[in-house]
C-alpha cells in the first residue's frame, strides 16, 4: 500500500518517497509517500485498470529485502 500519510512510516521496514528522490516524477505520486510493506496485497492482474507509474529496481530490491528479513524473523 502507498500511503501519504507518512506519520504511517516505520524506518528500516517502510521504504519512503520524497519529492527529491531523483526517480521522484517517474513514480507518479504527487507528493510525498510511504510505500507500507506490512500492508501489501496480492491482486490479480486483470483487475487492475492500468499504472500511475514505477520504482526503481533498487528501491524494489530493498523493499524485497525488508519484507524478506521480517518473514524470517517470524
């Protein structure tokens, strides 16, 4: 979930988007935002009506990375 809400963010698992990362226009967000690891879906494809944007591939890695860490400590 992408959230501007980013009282929300929780350093170390929540990655955080600001308006001067330098992928910041390629994301499509307007402002600010935290994309919430714990709060994750999965959907499947034919539902969704299209895309506002993306990430960078190492922004997803870390994503990946924090979820992936927090699965093993379960």
């Amino acid at each position: 979930m992408i959230s501007s809400q980013i009282r929300h963010y929780v350093p170390g698992f929540d990655e955080f988007v600001q308006e001067d990362d330098a992928e910041f226009a390629e994301t499509g967000l307007k402002v600010a935002s935290v994309i919430r690891v714990g709060r994750l879906a999965v959907v499947e494809g034919e539902i969704l009506l299209g895309a506002i944007g993306q990430i960078s591939s190492e922004r997803l890695q870390r994503i990946k990375s924090h979820l992936a860490e927090w699965l093993m400590r379960l």
